[in-house]
C-alpha cells in the first residue's frame, strides 16, 4: 500500500458546497485511513460527496448501492456454481476447457475491483443502514485489514492501494459498536438558510433574490411545521425550484398577501404524503381566520 495522497486535501467543488467541518471530516478520515460515515436526513448531499471528493482528488469512484437483501459476500465475489453446472453439462463448447478453471467462475465484487485497481479509488457503501444488521459486522475484516481469502481459489486478495471508502446512512438502523469504532464519523446538519442559498445558487446560478428568498421562506416555514412525517430537504427544495421556474410561477404566487396565506404551488414537490398537505391545508386555513 503506497502513500501517495498524503498531503491530498478535500476544498469542496464548484457543484458541491462543503462546510468547513465537513471538509475536516473528509480530511480526518483520509490522514486516519478509516472509513467516512456520514449519516444525515435522506438528500443531505451523502451520496453526492463521495462522486465530488472522487472528482475532486482525481480519483475513480466505485459504489456500491446496498439494498435489503445485499449480503456481505457480493462485495467480495461470488461463485457462480449454477454456470459451471450448466457449462458442465452442455459440455465440449471449447473442449469443456473453461469449465475446469474455477476461475471463470467467480465474479469480482465492488470490494475486489476497489482492492485490485491500478490506482487509489473512491470505494463508495451507499446505504448501509438497508441491509440486515449483520451486513457492516461481516465487512470489518474487510475494511480494516484491506484483505478477503477466497475459498474457492485458495488466494488471498489484498488492496494494492487503500481506497477512501465512503459509508451512508440514513439512520434506519442502528449500526453495531464494533463497526462504529473503526470509522470516522460526520453528520450532515440540515442546511441553515446561509449554506442553503449557496447550495441553490450552484444548481440555479443568477435566480432572482427575490424569487429565492421568497421560496426559501415557504420551503422552511414548510419543514418546521411541528408534526410533519416527512420533512422536505435539499433535493425537494431544488426540485421545487425547478418547477417554479420552469412553470414561470409569479413571484406574487409565493409571497403571503395582507389579507390571504395560500398553500405554495406546485407544493406536491415538498410534501409527499397526503397527511402532511392535509395538516399543511389546516394550518393555512387557521392563519387565514386568525387575521
Ligand atoms: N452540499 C450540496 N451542494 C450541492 N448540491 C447538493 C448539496 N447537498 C445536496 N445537494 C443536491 O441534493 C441532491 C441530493 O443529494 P444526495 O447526495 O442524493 O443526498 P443523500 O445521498 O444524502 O440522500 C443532489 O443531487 C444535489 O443536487
Ligand atoms: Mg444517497
């Protein structure tokens, strides 16, 4: 393993905005050699900061979107038998050749191709917290070592160089201790209004202040409405802003007139479920009567 990035530093991208303790926790994980786990509410930006500190450092990404069922050996490899059994049995296409070698059976996983890559790359778990809770316990050899044994080769796979490895999680589940204890962790804070204009000004640069400022007061007077289900966040926001744009929405449309509070266009954007426009509904039409 080579330490080749020793003095690399993430500053952030010119798409993505990082706060500065973000960008020291990125930086803390690479001088500890340990895995980032970043949690935060679901479009917080944790996908997209592996794909920019990828780009950012020059080096390729490989991720691994995990999924209920995903179990810790598809990172490794797989043996693919029923292939050999049914190569097996078709048998002489070249002389049954391949089906002797075991090797042309079994299939590389991320971990294997983050491990065996000619340079350092970016090796992103999206999601963990989806798979059953046995799932982060089975990779910490893995990680911490940077090696796997497969059985089926007898051979010993070992990183030739140890990627930055990058976990998500959307708090689902709890993470088991052990596994905790060998990452670094950060957590992304949902946006202040500050960090969020800059956020919006990547995706839509030169909106009109009036616009945005208007929108923002609506989006977090939407998301700090107590007893809400699903709070709207930085994509839904950016999606919204869209939308108005696209649609050519007035300006007038979002401001709150002296006498009329209105629920926002285009509102299905933000709130996705039909309790949360009904209690929205409900607590415009109490401002409305209460003038
Ligand atoms: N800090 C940020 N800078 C720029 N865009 C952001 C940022 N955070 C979120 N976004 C936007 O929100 C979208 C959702 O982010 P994503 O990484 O998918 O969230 P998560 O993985 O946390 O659910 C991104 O595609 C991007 O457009
Ligand atoms: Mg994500």
């Amino acid at each position: 393993m080579t330490h080749q990035n020793e003095t690399m530093k993430f500053k952030g991208t010119k798409n993505y905005v990082a706060t500065q303790d973000l960008m020291l926790s990125v930086n803390a994980a690479i001088t500890l050699k340990r895995p980032l786990l970043i949690k935060g509410e679901p479009g917080t930006g944790k996908t997209m900061l592996a794909e920019e500190v990828a780009d950012a450092l020059n080096m390729p990404l490989l991720q691994w979107h995990i999924k209920s069922t995903t179990k810790a050996q598809q990172g490794l490899y797989e043996y693919d038998a029923v292939s050999r059994l049914r190569d097996s049995q078709l048998a002489d296409v070249d002389g049954g050749e391949r089906v002797k070698n075991i090797h042309n059976y079994i299939v590389k996983g991320v971990l294997w191709q983050a491990f065996s890559a000619q340079e350092q790359v970016v090796l992103l778990i999206d999601e963990i917290d989806k798979a059953d809770i046995e799932f982060p316990n089975d990779l910490l050899r893995e990680i911490d070592r940077m090696e796997f044994y497969v059985y089926e080769t007898r051979e010993l796979i070992q990183a030739r160089h140890r990627p930055l490895v990058f976990i998500t999680s959307n708090n689902e589940k709890e993470l088991p201790d052990a596994f905790l204890r060998r990452c670094f962790f950060h957590y992304i804070k949902f946006p202040d209004a500050q960090t969020m204009k800059s956020i919006v000004d990547v995706h839509f640069p030169g909106l009109k202040q009036e616009l945005l400022t208007a929108a923002m007061k609506t989006f977090y007077d939407v998301r700090n409405l107590p007893g809400l289900k699903k709070k709207p966040s930085t994509s839904e926001l950016l999606d919204w802003l869209k939308l108005l744009l696209a649609e050519d929405i007035p300006l007038s449309a979002l401001q709150t007139q002296e006498d009329k509070v209105a629920v926002p266009p285009l509102v299905g954007a933000l709130l996705k479920n039909e309790q949360d426009v009904t209690l929205f509904e409900k607590l415009v039409f109490m401002q409305r009567h209460n003038r």
